[in-house]
C-alpha cells in the first residue's frame, strides 16, 4: 500500500495513462487521415467516370443495331437434316430399349 502513496508512483501512473490518451488520440487521427484519403479518392474516382463516360459517349456514340432478318417459310432446317436426326434419334431409342 505504501507504494501508491508514494508521490513518483503515482506521477509515473499518471504519466502513463496520459501517454496512452496521446496514442489512442493519435491512433484516432491517424485512421480519420486515412479514411478521408480514401473517401476523397473515390469521390474523385466516381466523377472522372462520369466524365469519361460522357466522353466516349459523346465521340463515340453506339452504331444503331442492324434490323434482324425475318424468317420467311423457305428458310427453315434443311428437309436432309431432319431425317438424318430422326433415324439417329430412332436408333438411340432402339439401343435403350
């Protein structure tokens, strides 16, 4: 007991405690620093999309797509195909059986 009425202890007590304010004070600065550096860069970073975005946009605007072709009647799978893929579907069916 005698040790805490001891007016070096408690001083190096106090010092101590005061030095760990300043690194936790520190340690908070330092995180506010580098917080803000990040939310700076993409703030930046989103409005140097914006602007490129426009950009290209503006010089390099997109080809209007082509007119799909309509299917007509005579454009249909080729009659030979077909009856190739039945016989082959037939013969697959006959092997499962």
């Amino acid at each position: 007991m005698s040790n805490l009425t001891d007016p070096a202890v408690a001083a190096d007590l106090v010092a101590g405690v005061a030095e760990q304010s300043d690194i936790v004070a520190d340690g908070l600065g330092l995180m506010a620093f580098g917080m803000g550096t990040v939310f700076t860069f993409l703030v930046i970073l989103i409005f140097a999309t914006i602007i490129m975005s426009t950009l290209v946009n503006k010089f390099f605007p997109e080809a209007p797509p082509a007119p799909a072709k309509a299917k007509t009647q005579g454009q249909g799978v080729d009659p030979q195909l077909l009856n190739v893929l039945a016989a082959a579907v037939k013969e697959h069916r006959a092997r499962q059986k």
